[in-house]
C-alpha cells in the first residue's frame, strides 16, 4: 500500500529537519573558533547580570555596576589564569625529574611482582603511565581554555556590549510583535537558570578545591595550590571532571612520597567528590535545571565533540537552555520531556 501524502509530508519534513541539524552541527564545528568566544561572552554576561542588578537595587548607577564588574571579572580571570600558567610550566620543568623518580619505581614493582611469580617489563610499565602521559589530558583541557583567553580582550569587550545593552534589551523585546510576554519569560528562565547553575557549581567547586588543596599541603605534595585549582576548573564537567583532575594528582604523590600517600590522596579526591557531587550538590541544585543524568553525559560528550574542551565546561548550560526553548514550545515539548529527569530522579550531576 503507497503512503498517504500527508505521510510522506510528514517523512519529508523529517529528513529536512535531519539536514538541517547536520548542517548546523557541521557549521558549529567550522566556526567553533568565532563561536566559542561569542558563547563564553553571552554566558559570562548573564552570570554578571546578577551583581549587577543587585547593585542596581543598592542605588549604585548602572555604568558604576557594569564598571565594577567588569574590573572584577578582569582581575579574577586574568589573574587565574597566569596564576595557573605559571604553576603548570614550573611543574613541566620538573618533569623529567619526576620521570626518573618513575622509572625507578616501575623497575621495583616489576621485580616485586616478579618475586610472587608475575612477571611484566617494568620499562612497559613506565612508559604506560609516565607523566607525561597523564598530564596529556590536563594540558588538552587548559590549551582549549588557553585558546580562550588567548581572545581574552575579544571576550572582555563582547561582554561590556551585551551589559551596556541590557538594559535597554526588555524594552526593545515588548516592541517585537507577537507574544513579548512568553519571551521575556523565556529569557528571564534561561538567564536565572544559567545563574543558579553556576552559582551552586562554583561554590561546591570552590569548596572542593580548596578541600583538595589542604590536603595535599598536609601530606607534602608537590604543586598542592596547582592540584588544587584543577580540581577546581575541572569539578565545571559533569561525570568525567573529577577523575581527570585526580589521575596527575595521585600519580605525582605515588612517584613523590609512595603508594600508601598515593592510596590517601586517591581516597581524598574519592570522599571529596561524593560528599559534595554525590550529597551535598543535589541538595541546593535539585531538578531545578530539569535535566536526567544519562542527558547531562551525553551533553558532555557531544558539545566536547563538537566545541572541544569548552563545549565540556558549557555542556550542562547549552543543553539546559535547549530543553527550556523545548518546554516552551507545544510542538517540542515532547522532546523536553525525554530530556528530563525520571519522576524519582533528584540529580543531574
């Protein structure tokens, strides 16, 4: 039996909206350069929205607020980040030291092993794990970030547009024809999404870090405040974030102090990401973004695919912004839906 014409309008109008994501998704890819600054400003601009209304409301004029918070924004990121640069090329130079220190640790572990009968090359072993090898992850991570302040100023004053902006920008929405009302509470949930996720995600970050650090400073490890600012930067990525912040860190003590500090330092990051990820986190964050656990890795690991590094780091925020457009939506609202959380699901992190 043929189809109907109204399936084949329908199987047509299906292929075309397949295209099309295909063509957007290709044309993100191309354009990732351009495109991951512009999306770093709208998301830092909505972040800085907050203070900047709340300065507003203690009678601090508007172009006082948006100067404030622009040298605020300033001093923190920029000093961050030579902070950081300056720690990981001190820990580069000592490299080849540690390497050493490894090898040297690879050969009696393989002739421990070989005494209770198992035998492996303790050259292999090295080379296997190596720190150079774990650092390779890290530094993937932070040349995507570095690319990004590399385009610092470009991101600086695409920021200061967008606030200048604002406060015009509700104005000029009521003058679109149509439904002004739905969009401005379209946009007054992405903005007040964007800024709980990322004022819940910084703090439990911060603490974590800071948690991190302590600890290693107790134990002795070298470079504690470096581990510890990864451990920071790396909590913002869903599932994955935390193991690839603890593979350099335990691996270093292990190499530096030996495996019963090494076993101590791979606990601590283990009780640290369940107590605040696991308990602590869902508590303030609940289903408020709206988003299942499965949806969050699969963000991950598609805005990683598509956006590199910072597409990790923004997975949670575009995908939460999509289900909302979706939500909004009679026609997708199907799809917010499967994007969602299970009825007895409390966590999206």
């Amino acid at each position: 039996m043929a189809p109907s014409e109204s399936e084949l309008t329908r199987i047509f109008k299906i292929i075309m909206i397949l295209a099309g994501l295909v063509i957007l998704i290709q044309a993100m890819i191309v354009s990732k350069a351009i495109l991951i600054p512009l999306m770093m400003s709208f998301v830092i601009a909505i972040i800085c929205l907050g203070p900047s209304q709340w300065l507003m409301a203690k009678g601090v004029p508007f172009w006082m607020a948006t100067t404030i918070i622009v040298i605020v924004l300033s001093l923190v990121s920029f000093g961050s980040f030579f902070l950081l640069e300056n720690s990981i090329q001190n820990f580069k130079g000592n490299i080849p030291e540690y390497s050493n220190k490894f090898k040297g640790l690879a050969e009696n572990i393989a002739a421990f092993a070989g005494s209770k009968g198992i035998h492996f090359e303790g050259q292999l072993f090295a080379n296997l794990l190596k720190p150079e090898s774990a650092m390779k992850y890290a530094s993937v991570f932070f040349q995507g970030l570095s690319s990004l302040l590399t385009n610092g100023f470009f991101v600086l004053i695409t920021v200061i547009f967008i606030l200048a902006e604002s406060s015009g920008f509700t104005g000029k929405i009521t003058r679109i024809p149509g439904n002004p009302e739905k969009r401005l509470e379209l946009l007054k949930k992405v903005s007040v999404g964007v800024q709980e996720y990322m004022l819940i995600k910084s703090m439990t970050s911060f603490a974590t870090g800071v948690l991190i650090t302590i600890t290693l400073l107790l134990l002795g490890v070298d470079y504690a405040f470096l581990w510890g600012m990864l451990a920071f930067g790396f909590n913002f990525v869903p599932s994955i974030g935390s193991i690839i912040a603890a593979v350099p860190a335990v691996l270093l003590t292990l190499i530096q102090l030996g495996p019963i500090s090494a076993g101590l330092v791979a606990l601590c990051y283990l009780v640290v990401n369940i107590v605040i990820g696991t308990l602590i986190e869902p508590q303030f964050m609940g289903k408020k973004l709206g988003l299942s656990t499965l949806v969050v890795f699969l963000s991950l690991v598609f805005w990683g695919w598509v956006l590199g590094p910072v597409g990790m780091l923004l997975s949670v925020i575009l995908t939460m912004t999509l289900k909302i457009a979706l939500d909004n939506h009679k026609s997708t609202q199907w799809l917010g839906i499967l994007l969602g959380p299970n009825p007895d699901e409390k966590t999206i992190t």
